[in-house]
C-alpha cells in the first residue's frame, strides 16, 4: 500500500536529521508532495538522492534551514518550495534554486534576509531571486518567473496568500537592468496578449500593473495555481548562471 502514497505529512514531529526526514522515502516511487514543516531540520545536502526525481511540491516552512546548496537546488521536479521560516540570512544561499526549471511557487518570507527590521535584511532581494530565474530560464516575460508569494495562516490550517508574488513593472523594468541575459523585451510589448487570453480577472494589489489574482493557497491544494505559469519553453537542461 504504501508504493500508492502520493502526500506525506511529517509536521510537527521534531524531525533534526536528514537521514530520519527523507531516508525512508526513496522507497515511494509515487510520492509527489512532502510536508515537514515545524520541525528543526538545519540542512537537505542529499535531498536529491532521497526524493529523487519526482518530487513537485515539499513545504520545509520554520525548520531551521540556512541554506538550499548541493541537495534542495538538485530537485529537479519541483514546483512548489516552502521555505518561510528558516534561518536563510544570505541571498547566495539560495542562488542555486535558479536551476530548477518547474519550480513556479516559491516561498522565503519570514527569513532574516526576507524579513524588514532584520539586520540582515535585503531590502533587493525579490529583484535578485528573479533576476537568477531570469538568467537561467531566459525568460521574456514575468510570467516565466517564479510566485514568490508570502502566507499567512487562516486560524484553520489553511494559508493565504499575502499579495500576487509576480514582477511588476517597475520590478521587472530592475530585473532587465540587473540581467545579463539579452533576450528580455519591455514588458508592454510581451505581456499584452498573455495577458488579454488569461488573465481577464486581474487584481492589482500594489497599485502596479500587471499582476496575477488574489490568490488563495491552501495546504493541500495550493498546486491548482501551477498551469496558468508553468514555462513550457524550459527544460531539464537549463544553461549555467555566469558566475558573479
């Protein structure tokens, strides 16, 4: 029965070592989400040897993780990465997610370098995570970007999402500066017909245009955001960041 299991839920279980959260699992074939939120995991540097190929959704929100290198940036089939909480307090240390070509939901608030008021805080740090998405994935548009969304709980397991999480225009006008890539194209000329065919319920949240819906995300169904997203152009095979 358990070859079947396709979500696995190890929250709250006071899970520290990596080999007790993610060993046993290899031998799911089927598992496709894993939910170990509120545990004290520091770190996942064989993620990608345990979870394998087809992993899509993994939700590791208030562990005790500083960093994503060698294991967590090596999970090729994700979509969706939680991250809110840790102890994540440099931007480099998650550079490597850039590589992963389905991520599209990506979570990092309420980390010292997310998070205001903190003196680690990056007051750029949306610019730069998208910035190595847009290197990596070429991407011409915001919409090949990852949400980088933020949560907050609904009092009965839920999560909502706080904003849209996708570029604006000012933000995506920074991202072409910062980029090295030269493939982007003002955002007017390559947004106007993607967005006529699906996105015609909009909501601008921040006074800026254009963005995605108010979206709701619930813990067991938050992967109904992915198709309107998903960049069919990518590939397993994503061409190398220029080192900075």
């Amino acid at each position: 029965k358990l070859q079947s299991v396709q979500y696995l839920s190890l929250q709250h279980n006071d899970i520290s070592k990596e080999t007790t959260a993610l060993k046993a699992l290899r031998h799911l074939p089927r598992l496709e989400h894993v939910d170990l939120r509120y545990n004290s995991i520091q770190s996942l540097p064989r993620a990608h040897l345990y979870l394998g190929g087809q992993l899509k959704t993994l939700k590791l929100s208030y562990n005790q993780i500083k960093s994503t290198r060698g294991g967590l940036d090596r999970c090729f089939a994700l979509q969706e990465l939680w991250l809110d909480g840790n102890c994540i307090d440099e931007l480099h240390q998650v550079s490597g997610l850039a590589r992963l070509p389905e991520l599209q939901i990506l979570c990092l608030y309420n980390n010292p370098v997310t998070s205001l008021g903190n003196p680690r805080y990056d007051p750029g740090w949306k610019i730069q995570i998208w910035t190595w998405f847009q290197e990596e994935r070429r991407a011409i548009t915001p919409l090949e970007l990852p949400i980088l969304v933020d949560v907050a709980g609904t009092g009965n397991g839920g999560l909502v999402a706080i904003g849209t999480g996708v570029a604006t225009e000012r933000e995506w006008k920074e991202i072409q500066e910062g980029s090295f890539s030269n493939v982007v194209r003002p955002l007017e000329s390559t947004m106007t017909s993607s967005l006529d065919q699906s996105r015609t319920q909009n909501v601008n949240t921040r006074g800026e245009s254009p963005t995605l819906p108010d979206m709701v995300v619930h813990s067991e169904l938050s992967e109904a955001l992915l198709p309107s997203v998903r960049n069919k152009r990518v590939t397993k095979k994503t061409k190398t960041r220029r080192a900075k």
